[in-house]
C-alpha cells in the first residue's frame, strides 16, 4: 500500500492556528482507510492551539530557512521563527521515516503552503528541498 502524509488540519484534526478543523474531505477518507500518517508542523515546534496568527517576513519559507526571512505573529509582536525551524525539521524526520508518495498540504499556511500563487511555508521549503512530492489543498 501506497502510504502519503498530510497537514493534521486536513486530516480532521483541530489543530490550526484558531482551534478549527479545515478537514479536506479526499485527505480525511485516505486517512480513514490508513494511507495517511497527519503531521502537523506548527505542533511538532511546541506551538499550542489556539495560537496567533503568523505572517513570514523577509521572503518565504526557503528563505527563513536560510536565516534571511522570519515567522512573526501577524501583529509583528513575537517571532516564532525558531518554533517553526524546529516543526519542519520534526515533521523532516517523519517524512524520511514514512517515504510518502506525496505529502498533502494545506495551503495559505505559513507552515503548509505550496500552491501555485502560495507563498511557500517553513515546512513545506524544507520537505521541497529535500526531494518530497508537495501538493497543496485548500
């Protein structure tokens, strides 16, 4: 069996910034039938549910990768760069582990985002650089 990774959010997990479920109802079926292990980067860097909603600044996700970009609240009050380094790395580690076909990503994310138009996200940089297949979901 074909095994793939997706944003928790889109698994049906209740984990975005504000506590909601954005389930994507195709990722929420493969999930249902065991051919998605969720991840969600944000958790993984020990960010907490609710959380403030976050902007990169400087350029994307490559970039903050890259030390030239930063992850800030959206109220440009805290950094959360360092938090967001650490998640895509962790959610890295669970990708190498797993070899998914693909990993479904939930788009206009800071951390998720890779659609065409998208500014690319922190975890989503790094899994792109490291070789994964990415595919954005709204």
């Amino acid at each position: 069996m074909k095994l793939y990774m997706a944003s928790a959010c889109l698994a049906g997990a209740a984990c975005r910034y504000n506590g909601e479920v954005k389930t994507g109802e195709k990722i929420r079926a493969m999930f249902e039938r065991g051919e998605v292990v969720p991840f969600c980067p944000e958790l993984l860097g020990g960010m907490e549910i609710p959380r403030p909603a976050m902007v990169l600044s400087g350029g994307d996700g490559g970039a903050a990768l890259d030390g030239t970009a930063r992850v800030l609240t959206r109220d440009g009050g805290v950094d959360c760069t360092g938090a967001m380094l650490e998640g895509a790395r962790r959610g890295l580690a669970i990708a190498l582990a797993v070899r998914p076909e693909t990993i479904f990503l939930k788009a206009r994310s800071p951390s998720c985002g890779c659609g065409a138009g998208d500014v690319e996200g922190v975890a989503a940089a790094l899994l792109r650089r490291k070789g994964f297949s990415l595919e954005s979901i709204e």
